[in-house]
C-alpha cells in the first residue's frame, strides 16, 4: 500500500495554534508534518503563547512562528498565508476560534488567515465536553461543514483537570493522516466537466400554484459544492434559488422539469459527469390556466400528462467516457426499484434512498443510502451528513473515471 502520507509532500501547511491546554499536542503534529514532507507555517493565537512558546514551533517549523497581525516585517502576512497555503490546519481549535470562523471575525492573525484563504481547512477541536457540547459550539460547526470545512472530531478521554468526557484533541497522527486524506482528494477533479441538478420541480396549475415536492436541493447542492472544491468545472442546474457556498459554480435556475430538460440536454455532449440528484416531477397539469382558478368555480379538474424524462434521455445519448448518476427516492423495496431504473435508464451509479425514513432523503441534513453500480456491486452507506455522503458519492467517482481513463 502506497504512503498514506505522501500527498503532504513539498505542500504549505499554515497550522493555527490556539490556547488551550491541547497545544502542547500541536507541537507534535507540527513535527510529524514536517517529517513528512511538508513545509509548515506556525500561526500562534495570544493565548497560545500562553500554553506554548513561539520559540518551540520556530524550532520545529519550516518557518518562524508568526504570533500577530501587526508587529511583523510583512504589511499583510493573513494574505500571504491564505493564499500560499494548501491546506490551514487548526490544533487544537477552541470554541472562541470556531465560533469567530463561523461568523466571519478576523481579530487576529489567525482568524483573518483562515478567512483569506480558499485552501481547504482542517479544525481539531479540543475542549471540555460541556462546551464540546453546547449548542453554540455545534451550530457553528454544523454552519462551518456546511461550507466545507473539514472537522476531526474530538476523542473521549482524560481531560484537564482530571475531568473525563468527549472533547479531547484526537490523537495527532489522526490529525496528520486526514490532512494528508484532504490534501490528495482536493483537485482530484480537475480537468472534468460536471453538470448537476438539485431541488424539485413545480410544474404550474395556474398563475400561483404548482404541483411539487419535498426536496431541499440539499444532497445536489452538496454534491455541485464539493466537486467545485476538488477542481471540478461544475454547472448547477436548480429550482431552489440559493446561491451556492463555493465560488466559480455555474448556477443556471429553472422550474420545470420541461425546463430541466431544455438545459441538461443539449449541454449533456460537453459533460463528463451528469449527476441527476433532482426530484424532478413524472407529470404535469396539461392544461395551465392563464389566471388563478376561483374557489367559486367549483373543485377544478386537473388532467396530467407526463413529463419527458431527462435522465433516460441521458442515458439514451451517453457517449463512452460519460458518466452517469441517478438518484432514487423509493418507499419500499429500495435496492428492487433502484436497480430497475438504474437499467431502464442507463446509469453508470445509482444513489439510492429511503425517502420514507425520517433521517434520510428530503428535507433533512443526513442520508442513508445504498450505491448501486453498474456492475452490479453495491455499498450502503451509515446514516451521513449530505456532506459526508457527497464526498463519498465524488469518491466513487473518481474511482470510475480512473478505471475509465
Ligand atoms: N428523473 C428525471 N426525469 C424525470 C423523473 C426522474 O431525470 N421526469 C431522474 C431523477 O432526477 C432521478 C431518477 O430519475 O435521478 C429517478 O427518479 P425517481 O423519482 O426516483 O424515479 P422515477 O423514474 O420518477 O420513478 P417513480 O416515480 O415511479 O419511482
């Protein structure tokens, strides 16, 4: 088995230190960084200094430690960090650190670098658990996911002060491995063109109602923000209006499952990578009254007339070299439907979901899923964050396309 450390070779590594009694631990994730390759840049909170000298991480780094935003020779070291750096490291990040990252605070060197830079970030939380666990820490971090920082949570342990609970720095080789995990997933996509729609359709009845359904967009977002991050020129084709977290998406808007089609088609012959997380609309009012139906009028009769279809229609024009992933909402019988439209529609990958378990599917952040494959294997997935499952998802991807390429 290759290095799992290899891909932190010759890469910028910004590490934060901030104050608490863990950063004594910082002090041997900067070592096993530099050992493996990596050129480390220490930045050191006031309070840091307080746990841990400068002097140590000057020492050990493959830089002097910084320690302000103000009293070096540069005018502007956030901006030169930030955007030199492959990845910003926080060990151990404290609850004031999250918290100021997640509402966009720069008071000091190292909260104004984490907000210059658009390397991917990495936080090792330490704390005691009653602040591990108190809502404020774990909203901010929820929000702080959700843009795409990467988390590794804290072990449970002995704490300082004899206390023993969750919110121990995990252990700093762990630490090390995932930097370098991140590290070899970020620009793994580079070079591919992906189209992917989220959200579900309305398909008018008149002026001011449609006929829809429950998805967020959630899982597609997800999915289009996270292969933007891996390098990916990504289109995102949505009926929700929300901009998406990442810069550099192409976010295109529509409503209609007609109006899907007009877009995912004819752009399908310039894609890689199609995926159809959408919950796009079987049928549609045929008739679309000009104006609101009135109540007066009596009960309305609505006739519906399908809708076309635009992953088969995918499937029915994908070239070799494309790939193509469906997503399938079932109630029953999950893996048995979702291997059937898998076939009938000529997908490469299958995400397939109990959209009747309450912590899967539309609407909430988790989901559960089973990946079919066009080989026939399939995985299941634990109960995830969309997130965490999109990254798998891309994982899964990737490994295709390699075997592909
Ligand atoms: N899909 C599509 N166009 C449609 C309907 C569905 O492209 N008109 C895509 C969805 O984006 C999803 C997949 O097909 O990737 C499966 O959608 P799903 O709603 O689970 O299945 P249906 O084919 O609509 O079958 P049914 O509603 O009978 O379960």
């Amino acid at each position: 088995m290759s290095d799992p450390l290899l891909a932190l070779r010759g890469r910028r590594i910004v590490l934060g230190v901030c104050g608490g009694i863990a950063a004594y631990k910082a002090v041997e994730v900067c070592r096993r960084l530099v050992d493996a390759g990596a050129h480390v840049a220490p930045v050191l909170t006031a309070d840091a200094t307080r746990f841990v000298g400068a002097l140590t991480f000057s020492a050990l780094a493959s830089e002097p430690a910084r320690t302000a935003l103000f009293d070096g020779p540069e005018p502007i070291p956030h901006t030169h960090l930030g955007q030199g750096a492959d990845a910003v490291v926080v060990v151990p990040a404290t609850a004031k650190v999250i918290g100021k990252y997640a509402h966009g605070i720069s008071d000091d060197l190292l909260s104004a670098t984490l907000l210059a830079t658009r390397a991917p970030v990495l936080l090792a939380p330490a704390m005691h658990t009653e602040m591990w666990e108190h809502p404020a820490v774990q909203e901010n971090l929820v929000t702080l996911r959700r843009r795409g920082v990467h988390v590794v949570d804290p072990d449970e342990g002995r704490l300082a002060g004899g206390d023993v609970g969750a919110g121990r720095l995990a252990d700093p080789a762990r630490i090390v491995v995932e930097v370098a995990g991140i590290l070899a997933a970020a620009g793994d996509l580079a070079g591919y063109s992906f189209l992917v729609t989220a959200g579900g359709t309305r398909e008018p009845i008149d002026p001011v109602r449609f006929i829809g359904n429950r998805s967020s967009g959630k899982m597609g977002y997800a999915i289009a923000e996270a292969a933007a991050r891996r390098g990916a020129a990504v289109t995102l084709v949505t009926t929700i209006g929300r901009p998406t977290a990442v810069s550099g998406v192409d976010v295109v808007k529509v409503e209609t499952a007609e109006d899907m089609a007009a877009v995912v088609v004819p752009r399908f012959a310039d894609c890689d990578v199609v995926v159809m997380a959408a919950a796009v609309a079987d049928f549609r009012p045929k008739v679309v009254a000009d104006e609101k139906l009135k109540k007066r009028d009596g009960v309305p009769e609505v006739v519906l007339e399908p809708t076309p279809d635009v992953l088969a229609e995918l499937g029915a024009r994908k070239q070799p070299g494309q790939l193509l992933v469906g997503f399938a909402a079932e109630t029953e019988h999950v893996r048995e439907h979702a291997a059937a439209k898998m076939a009938a529609k000529g997908v490469d990958l299958m995400v397939a979901n109990d959209v009747s378990a309450p912590d899967a599917g539309f609407e909430v952040d988790t989901n559960r899923a089973i990946l079919l494959y066009s080989s026939g294997s399939s995985e299941e997935t634990p109960l995830l964050d969309k997130h965490e499952l999109a990254g798998i998802i891309l994982d899964r991807i990737v490994q295709t396309l390699g075997k592909e390429a």
